[in-house]
C-alpha cells in the first residue's frame, strides 16, 4: 500500500516509503534518457521521474504542462549534486511505478509555473489558472489566517458572530446602493447593505453587547485601485463602551493578528488628533513609516517681497514648509518635474530651494530674503545638500499638496522601511466636511456619529467647527477604516438630522425604523469597521486589492471570468415589473 501525500511534505527521511501524489504537472524534462515531471498541488511541488524501461514512459513523454495526475511510486534521495535547495522537497524523488492520467489540459493561455508579469484581464478571464500560481495562492493563504486570526481573537473576548442580511432598505452610507428590484412589490426595491451600520446598531439595542461580523459591503462606486464595488470589512460593535474601549479592542487584534498569522510584533500604535495629523504630515492617513514632518512657515515669510507669498499670507492663506533630504543635488529639470506632480495634486505651483554648498539656489531667489530661508529651514531641520519645497495656497490646500509631496518625497528619497509596518489612530476628527461635488457639508463620517461631547453647543452657531467622536485607524499611509461613538439618543440623532437638511419626513421615510428603536431605551455604543481586503493587501505586501481576492471585478467593474454584468431573459426583466428602454439589450 502506498501513502497519499501532499506534493510539500517528502524530505530525506522519507526515502524508501511508497507513496501516491495527485496534482497539475507543473513542468516536464526530458533529460539524459530520464523524463522529469514537477507535480504540483496547493501544499508544493515535488519531483517524479520515469525511467525508459518503465510502460508508461511512452505516456510520460506526452505529459504537457497542467494535465493532471496520480502517480505511485518509492521515494529515494536524488543522486549527490542534483539536490534542489529552492525546493521543500528538493532532497528527493519519487520513482514511478503507476502512472494515471487523470485528466487533460488544453495550453494554458499564459504560464502558471512562473512568475511572470501578465495582461491583468486575461489573468482574471482565466482566475482558475491564475490562482493556481503560487503567489495568488499564498495569499489567499494569508488571507485565510487573517481572518481566522480575526475571529479567534474576538471570540475570546466574548464577541458573538451575527449575520445581517443582504437584502435590506436603502439607507445611503456616502456611497451609491446597489438595488435589487422585488417581484413581489412592484416598483420597490431591496439596496445592497453598504455596511451593516444601521443592523449593527439595532443589535446593540437589542442586547448583544459585544457583535462582530466578517461582513460583505457594496457600494456602487466608481472604481479605483484600492477599491471593488464588493469587499469584506471587519465590522464591531460594543454597547456602554467609550471611544477608548473601541481603539483598544481593535488596536489589540490587528497586533494579535500580525502576532500569530503574520509573526510580526507590531508596537502600540501612536495616536494623533486629526488636527496634529495635518499639521505634521498634511494628510489624514499619515505614512508613518517615515518621520518627515511638515512645518508652517507662513509668519516666517509674511513680510516676503514675493508676490505670491504675499497675497496668500493676506489672504489667511498657509505656507508650508517640506524637507527634501539630499534634494541639493536635484537638476532644474528634476525640479520643474516635481513642481508638475505637485501640480498634478492641485497646487498652483512650488517654490523650491536648493541648499548647496555655495548658498540657497531657487528661481525665485532674489525675492526671497535670505534670513526667512533660514529661518525656514531651520523648523524643518533642513541643512546643506537638502532642498526646502514651499506650497503655498489656501490653508486647506497647501496642506494637502504638501503631505502628497512627502509621500511622493518619501517614495522618491526611500525613505520608507520596506518592511515595516507603521500604523496609527487618527481621532477627534471634525464632524463635517465638505463634499466635493455639491459644495455642501456632510458628516466626515456618517450621521450616526455622535459629535466630541463638549461640542454640541457648536451645532448651530459654527457646525463647522463641531468635532466627531470618529476615529481611523491607518496603516502604511492607508486608512483601514473608521468608526465613531453613536448618537444613543433620539433626540440627539434628530438634532444631526436636522443639521444636515433633512425633514422629519425625510428622516421617517429613510430612517423611521431605526428612530423607533433608538425609542426603546438604546444602551450608549460605538464601533468601527476594517477593510479586510486592505488589511490582507497590505500584509501580503501588494498594491491592488485584486491580488487579495479570489474572484475580483476589473477596474471597470466587471466580472471577467463569469462575464458579468450580462443581460439576462426578457421574462425575467418582466416578471420584476421593468421595462428596458428601445435599444437597451435584453
Ligand atoms: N459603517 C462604517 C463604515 O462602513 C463603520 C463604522 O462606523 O462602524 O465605514
């Protein structure tokens, strides 16, 4: 009797035991009268061979890449010399004596035993090959330890697993819902669940203190590299817990899950206010594996001769000062092009100034006096060979060009520990924002966040200023996620409401159900929610959320392998009381 085995395990120790190995031919060689085969499961690959006196040699020599086999055969050490060190396996040999082929594959439209770049549509048009390869299935590796390491560590600390349903009522969370037309109530509509937030929240109310859920989200977004229209997110919930209770819940699993599925110790994670955030880094999801820090310089250059300074200092405009380490020994052009990435990120422009041996250089350099260059330089610790980057604009702008130029400054200058995994909380952020395609204010987070508590009197004479009791976690440069205390109290919620313009008829027609349970005595609670997709992409050390997920839409949303979204029968557009516009395919 032979021993199924995995295509991982043979070592030296196993020479002379009879074993059987299933797997994908992985490559054949036909060398020295001997015909080599690489057999290749989900747990490695291991090295058969056939002798030419063996019968099924003459099969063997037909083998192609990916056909599938059984093979049964002894394991013996591989002759002195021919040892493969790249291997687990790479000590042995299994000699076969039974060969079954157990099916055949056609040519596979690109390589699967290396590592090669390829077309990223045919990859997923073909997913099952290309997750066949070795680093998609390391990471779904990973990504499976995550989230068992996830669901261990809130089970011990006595969180419960409850599901929310998909079909649920449109309860706008920021985004776009996906809608799902009902058969059995004409022209009404099930949305897609954003989050659970609203679910979430009833499950506090409804008495699970603690609720944790790997819950699948949809928001019919436009798309972007770090986003899908479909991902996983970690969503919490703790009922009479403070803001600190939430960060230190969370904060101890992502390090328990570096810890155990990752074997990385991670530090405790450094906590900036919103406001220190931008100051420092001009970014709210700081890349902290880099201690860069921008400096505002605005008073240093108020009394500047240079125009553009001067109009934006009496305007109320910021200018914000950014260290380029080594930046001296740019050329003009290298400049001109950083000046353009700047301009990419909505600066109007940059002021640079080399700091050589032989004194500050800067095209603007007779307008600029030369004990505010530095003084300048001074608060951003910049020193000869270094060059200052100055953006100067609106408060708001300026620093948010200058903390993507650190970024960019940070990528350029590798200042950033490939290996390190920098994460941060980010708190006290201010309740309202302003949305970039109304021009009109909405919560920073969502309208169930309660406000900081000493802010309430702010909601009507500067609701602006009103900070949020919302808080972010960062990784890397990377806001995992966000959460917030809630409003417990309906009148509280009904006062947000009504901040933001809703009617109480608007606010019963979207969200009565849940005014009505807030009624019934619901406990002070707050959560948050990671992305899982985010926190695995990370940890794997890739830049696309796609190379996280097993079946991914493309970065236009569709589905490659399935060919979704497909029209669908006629009758079934019917029978949900719809009708497609003349020339729309049905
Ligand atoms: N529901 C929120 C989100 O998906 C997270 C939270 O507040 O818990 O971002």
């Amino acid at each position: 009797m032979s021993d199924r085995v995995s295509c991982g395990v043979l070592r030296a120790a196993d020479e002379g035991r009879e074993v059987e190995l299933n797997g994908w031919v992985n490559r054949r060689r036909d060398h020295g009268g001997l015909i080599f085969v690489d057999v290749r499961d989900h747990e490695g690959v291991t090295q058969v061979v056939f002798d030419p006196q063996h019968p099924s040699f003459a099969e063997a020599e037909h083998l192609r890449n990916e056909d599938v086999l059984r093979v049964r055969g002894a394991v013996r050490r591989r002759p002195a010399g021919t040892e493969n060190p790249r291997l687990t396996t790479g000590d042995v040999e299994v000699a076969v004596e039974r060969l079954e082929i157990l099916n055949r594959s056609r040519v596979p439209p690109f390589p699967i035993n290396v590592d090669e770049s390829v077309d990223e549509n045919l990859r997923l048009e073909y997913r099952y090959l290309d997750l066949r390869r070795p680093r998609m299935q390391e990471n779904l590796r990973v990504r499976h330890r995550v989230v068992k390491a996830i669901r261990d560590f809130f089970d011990s600390r006595g969180f419960l697993e409850i599901e929310t349903p998909l079909l649920i009522k449109s309860t706008p969370e920021g985004a776009r819902d996906y809608l799902v037309p009902s058969r059995l109530y004409p022209g009404s509509f099930y949305a897609l669940p954003q989050s659970p937030q609203l679910l979430k929240q009833i499950l506090m109310i409804a008495g699970f203190g603690r609720y944790m859920q790997i819950a699948r989200c949809m928001r019919d977004e436009d798309q972007r590299a770090d986003r899908q229209p479909e991902f996983t997110q970690l969503d919490v919930e703790l009922s009479f817990c403070s803001q600190d209770d939430v960060l230190e819940v969370m904060e101890s699993c992502m390090r328990y899950v570096w810890r155990t599925a990752l074997g990385i110790e991670v530090p405790a994670f450094p906590r900036l206010t919103h406001q220190e955030a931008i100051a420092k880094y001009g970014l709210d999801k700081p890349d902290l594996r880099f201690a860069l820090e921008l400096a505002d310089v605005t008073s240093t250059f108020a009394g500047s001769d240079f125009a553009v300074f001067r109009s934006v200092v009496e305007s109320g405009g910021a200018i914000v000062a950014l260290r380029y380490p080594g930046g001296a020994a740019l050329s003009r052009r290298e400049f001109d092009a950083l000046t353009e990435t700047a301009k990419q990120y909505g600066a109007k422009g940059m002021v640079w100034i080399a700091l050589s041996g032989d004194g500050a250089k800067s095209p603007v350099s007779k307008f600029l006096n030369e004990g505010s260059v530095n003084a300048a330089c001074r608060v951003v610790a910049a020193e000869t060979g270094d060059a200052l980057l100055l953006f100067a604009d609106t408060r708001e702008l300026a620093y948010a060009v200058a903390g993507k130029m650190r970024n960019e400054v940070g990528e350029r200058c590798k200042l950033r520990d490939p290996n390190a995994f920098a994460f941060a909380w980010v708190t006290d952020f201010p309740y309202l924002e302003i949305d970039e395609a109304t021009g009109k204010p909405i919560p920073a987070h969502h309208p169930f966040t309660s406000p900081a508590p000493g802010d309430w009197e702010l909601i009507e004479s500067a609701p602006l200023k009103m900070r949020a009791q919302h808080y972010d976690m960062v990784l890397n440069g990377y806001e995992l996620g966000s959460g917030s205390i809630r409003n417990h109290k309906p009148d509280d919620q009904r006062r947000i409401f009504e901040m933001l313009g809703l009617t109480a008829e608007q606010v019963e027609e979207r969200f009565g159900f849940f005014m009505r349970a807030l009624d019934y005595g619901a406990p002070p609670h707050g959560g948050m929610a990671l992305g899982i997709d985010r926190i695995v992409m990370i940890a794997c050390g890739e830049e696309n959320l796609r190379e996280v997920t097993a079946f991914p839409k493309n970065q236009v949303a569709r589905d490659l392998m399935m060919d979704a979204p497909a029209p669908v029968d006629e009758q079934l557009v019917r029978d949900l009381h719809l009708t497609l516009k003349p020339g729309s395919p049905a």
